[in-house]
C-alpha cells in the first residue's frame, strides 16, 4: 500500500459503476495509492467503493462554466462539499479541468487537473470555457495527461512541459488474460473456422462501426467466414442497426449491447481480434482507449484509429494495425491480414506483454503517488 504525505480528495462527475474510461482509470489508480482517499462524484448517498469513501452529491449542470446561474450553483455545491471534506494541507485531484478543477478553484484548495484529451474540444467550443479553462490550468499545482498526446494539447494551452506528468491507463493482466474461459461466447457466436471480430464501447460516430460495416459489406462474399459482435449501447446504435440491414449484412453482426464488466474477460477471450478504427468527429476523438489494452491483455491484435492517443494504446505492425479511420477499403484490408491466424496470434501475443510490461494500474498508481509526494513537499516547503 502506498502511503502519502497529505490526503487525496478526488473530484470526479464521472465514476463507476457510471460507464466510462475516465471513471475506470481513476478508480482503478486511485483505489492502489492509500485509504486516505476521498472521492465526491455525481448522485446521491454515500458509499465505500473498492476501499475508498465515495461521496455523492448533484453535480449536473446545463454546462461547464458560470454565465449560468445554474451553472454557477452547482460550482459553488461542489465547493462547499470540497471545503467540508478536506484542509489545507490536502490536495483535490481533479478529473478535468473543467468543471471540477473550477470547482476546486473556487473552494480555494490547491488542486490538479487529470487531462484526458475529449474535454479539450469540448472546452474550446465557447470564448468563456476557453477563458475558464485557461485560469484554471494557469492556477493548478500541476497537471497529469492520459497520454503524450494529452499532454501535447495541454502545451497547445500555454500549459509548460515542467508541469505535466503523463501517466497512461493500465489493464488488469490477471482479470484479462487470453487463457479465460470463453463461456458460451464462441459457441454462441462463431462457427468453426470463423473469424470473430470484437469491438467494445459506446456507440459514438468516433468510434467508427459504421466503417466496420461497410468494410464488411465490401469484403463479402469472399470473406463470409467473418463475424463481427459490437458490445455497448449509445445514441448510434439505431442508425448502426439500420446500417446493417441496409448493406445486406444479415447475422454477420452481432449487436449485444451493454455487457456487463464481469463478462467482458470472457468475451475478449472468445473473439480473434479486437477493432475500433476511430477518427476524429468534429472536436470529439479517443483520447486513448483502455480497452485496446484489455484487449491485448486477452492475448488479441487489435485495429485501432491513426488518432488521438490510440497510437499509443496499439503499436503499429507489433501488436496491431492503425487505420485512418475514414478509408473503408484500408480497414477491410486490415482486416483481412489478421484473418490470417499466425499473423495476429503473433501480435496479441507481443500485445500482452507490452500491457504487462508498460501497461499496468500499478505503475500508472506509482507514478501518480510520485507526483503526489512531489507537490506535497512542495507545498510544505513554500509554508515553511
């Protein structure tokens, strides 16, 4: 166990069980440092989550800033509650800058903001996000980047290389791992000699399913020995839906909706490789993509978009293969390489060791205690 020299307050509107990558990556790192962490997330009541104390108060908004008068009383609820949980001597981790490192701001605790890349877009949407955003990265202790890229966009906001630490999402290399029991997965879904493809998310248009449709449309009938199963539920699924009866694809896709996260082991277990060729959509993109890491984990190659922090999430030609995300004939040309069972075996399985090697929740907690500590002493010394 990790111990720290002052306490965490960790302010997030997105946590589990609320599904996300930001959620996972947070509770999963900050659940390894200490006891001594704190959490406040959207909802109501109060819970003990993975060991941490997690408090639930509204933090919904019609947006991120304060010209709203709405807006504005959910920043200083949010305050309020920082300054009953916490002192001066601790730190609130924040994780965006916008809202809740303005949150913190104004409850007037020293702070630092998690950066995960789609919140930027987002933020520089309207003159006075971008001018928030600014004061709020200006007054942060420091500032942590879910990826190289992440952190390229901080700089882009006049945020120095001296105040960034990147800390990459992490897999659980036990709960994911290619020996799990498939369960009835790939009995289910794919008959001998089949070639089963997975992709694992919300159904955003950045993701890139309807690519994978048209791709498979454009490899029929000469690849029939293909299926293709879409886990996750959002506001594409409809049009995806009609998509894929439009383009003839039959019981070639599979849409399973939500999974629930005990049986995703077992599924990435059952398929062949892992897909997601995202692209940027307008001021959306992936900001890096735990589950390319799960999916390594699982022992899969996997496909993923030349965008965002995916590049760093899949290592192009070693444990899978990047796409633009807009050329449907590259994509089924990807797709057609790892049809063939010595090529992706032997990238899922340089895959796993890369994740267990770079990848892990424990070195990313290792890494965010070091910060920690570092800015603590700081702090310590500036009082002294």
């Amino acid at each position: 166990m990790l111990v720290e020299p002052s306490g965490i307050l960790l302010l997030s509107e997105l946590y589990p069980p609320t599904i996300g990558g930001s959620g996972v990556l947070l509770e999963s790192l900050y659940s390894r440092l200490t006891d001594r962490v704190r959490v406040i997330t959207d909802g109501a009541g109060s819970r003990v989550q993975c060991g941490l104390s997690v408090t639930a108060i509204p933090m919904s908004a019609p947006d991120w800033g304060i010209a709203r008068p709405a807006s504005l009383v959910r920043h200083m609820r949010v305050a309020r509650q920082v300054r009953r949980l916490t002192t001066r001597a601790d730190f609130v981790h924040c994780s965006r800058g916008l809202p809740e490192g303005l949150s913190a701001l104004i409850a007037r605790r020293p702070f630092v903001c998690w950066t995960h890349g789609e919140e930027l877009g987002y933020a520089s949407s309207s003159k006075e996000l971008i001018w928030l955003a600014r004061w709020v990265y200006a007054r942060a202790a420091g500032l942590l980047a879910n990826s190289h890229n992440s952190a390229r966009l901080l700089r882009d906001w006049g945020v120095s290389d001296d105040r960034i630490v990147v800390v990459h999402p992490g897999v659980d290399g036990g709960r994911f791992h290619p020996d799990s029991n498939p369960g009835e997965w790939r009995g289910r879904y794919a008959a001998e000699g089949q070639t089963l493809f997975l992709s694992v998310g919300r159904l955003h248009r950045r993701k890139g399913h309807d690519l994978v449709l048209k791709a498979l449309a454009q490899m029929a009938p000469a690849d029939l020995n293909v299926r293709y199963l879409i886990a996750g539920d959002g506001a594409c699924r409809t049009a995806l839906e009609a998509e894929a009866r439009s383009l003839g694809l039959g019981d070639r896709v599979v849409f399973l909706g939500a999974v629930p996260e005990d049986a995703l082991p077992a599924l990435y277990a059952a398929c062949d490789v892992f897909l997601m060729p995202n692209r940027q959509d307008g001021v959306d993109f992936e900001g890096f993509g735990i589950v390319f890491l799960e999916a390594a984990a699982s022992g899969l190659a996997s496909i993923g978009g030349r965008s965002g922090g995916v590049p760093e999430a899949v290592e192009d030609g070693v444990t899978g293969l990047l796409v633009s995300g807009t050329d449907v004939a590259e994509l089924a040309s990807a797709m057609r390489q790892l049809m063939v069972r010595d090529v992706r075996a032997a990238m899922g399985t340089a895959g796993r060791a890369r994740v267990l090697r770079e990848f892990t929740w424990a070195r990313g907690a290792e890494r965010v205690a070091a910060f920690h500590r570092q800015l603590a002493d700081q702090m310590r010394l500036s009082d002294s």
